[in-house]
C-alpha cells in the first residue's frame, strides 16, 4: 500500500502546534461522545490530537452512515476554514477517548495568514479531502468485495493491532456491520453475506464489533481485481 502522507498536525513544527495550542480549547472526550452535531453552524475547526473519531451523517429518513473515521493528526471541520457559517453536513462522535483541540475559525484564519506551514497544512487537508471524494465516486463502480477488502486492508494499516496468537491483524476500533457498510457503501445485508464468506475461507475471524484480518494477501487480490 502507498505510504501515507503526514497528517496535518504532524505537518507542523513546534511553534506552530505552540500557537494552535493557545488559540484554541483543549477537550478531552470519553469515547462514544458526539461533540459536533449534523446541521449546525459551523464556526470551529478542530485538530484530532489523539484517539479516533467516527464522521457520521443521518439522511432525513433517519438512516445512519458512517462515513469516515479519522484518526491522529487530523483537522476536523476544515470546511469551516473556507465558508463560514456553513451548516454541518455530518456530526463527529468519538470511537475512541480522545484529545481534541477546539479552534474558532476566525482565530485559525489569523494564524493561517501569518504561519506559512499551517496554510500550506490546510491546503493539503482540503485538497486531501477532494482526492478522497473522487476515489470514493469511482470506486463505487467495483464489485462490494473488492469494496470491502481494500477497506479492511485500509483499516489494517492504519490501526490494526497483531491478533493474540500472532496469526493476523485486528482492527483496533470498535465497527459494526452497518459502519463498515456505510465506509463501503453498501448495504449491511450484502456486507453480511460477504463476511460471511470470508469466515468460512478463514480469511478473518470476526467477534462483537471486531474484524481480524488473518489472509492479506487474498484480500489483496481482491481489492485490486485479481
């Protein structure tokens, strides 16, 4: 898999962490906490210091979809920087404890303006932000298990944790069946049957909310068409 690139906090050096730290709010949330909410203005940007958080959207017939998780590092709300007072289109709720840093718009365009590293850090955010939109509209046309492996190996990377016996790699978040449809858009029933297939192939084992990927290799072959 590519490498990825730095996350936004990682991208700045210490001063301007310093400068961030003292313009905004430090929150330390339990997990399972939603601290922005779907609809509401949008006159804050925050930096996920630490933990993991889950970008939930709920359409007005009441279905829930998780749309993306975000992990260490990265800006949350960054639309907030480009048009402000703009409505929500999803609420953030933490998958994990976590430590965030709650910064008003109008003081981040201040330190935007005058610290070169946080612009350029933001821009790459938002142009980061737009490359996902695109791989996310055209993979839509794969077939779900390709979908779906190239997500639990995406997971794998980015928080897998080695299984107890040393034989594969467990996602380290708590994910439903109904989240990991809605990252790979599809339905929960489809995704129910695929895993199931993958159960019995022994290519993952799963428990409560838990996936350990035991078969990287044949989920790879899937993710790219083999």
């Amino acid at each position: 898999m590519a490498s990825r690139t730095a996350s936004f906090w990682e991208a700045l050096d210490a001063g301007d962490r310093a400068a961030l730290r003292r313009a905004g709010v430090r929150m330390v949330l339990e997990a399972d906490r939603q601290f922005l909410t779907q609809g509401e203005g949008s006159d804050h940007l925050i930096v996920l210091v630490g933990g993991w958080v889950k970008v939930v959207a709920q359409s007005h017939a009441g279905y829930r979809a998780l749309l993306a998780l975000r992990g260490p590092g990265e800006l949350l709300g960054e639309q907030a920087s480009v048009e402000r007072g703009r409505r929500r289109s999803a609420s953030l709720v933490t998958a994990t404890p976590a430590e965030v840093l709650n910064l008003p718009a109008g003081r981040f365009h201040v330190l935007a303006r005058s610290r070169p590293q946080i612009a350029a850090a933001l821009e790459r955010t938002l142009s980061q932000r737009l490359r996902e939109a695109d791989v996310q509209r055209a993979g839509i046309t794969e077939p779900v298990p390709a979908r779906l492996a190239g997500l639990l190996l995406d997971l794998v990377e980015r928080c897998g944790l080695p299984d107890a016996d040393g034989t594969g790699r467990r996602i380290g978040l708590s994910l439903s069946q109904d989240d990991l449809a809605g990252l790979a858009l599809t339905s929960r029933r489809t995704v129910s049957r695929v895993l199931e297939q993958w159960r019995a192939r022994g290519w993952i084992v799963t428990g409560r909310q838990t996936v350990t990927v035991r078969a990287v290799d044949q989920l790879k072959r899937l993710a790219h068409g083999g």
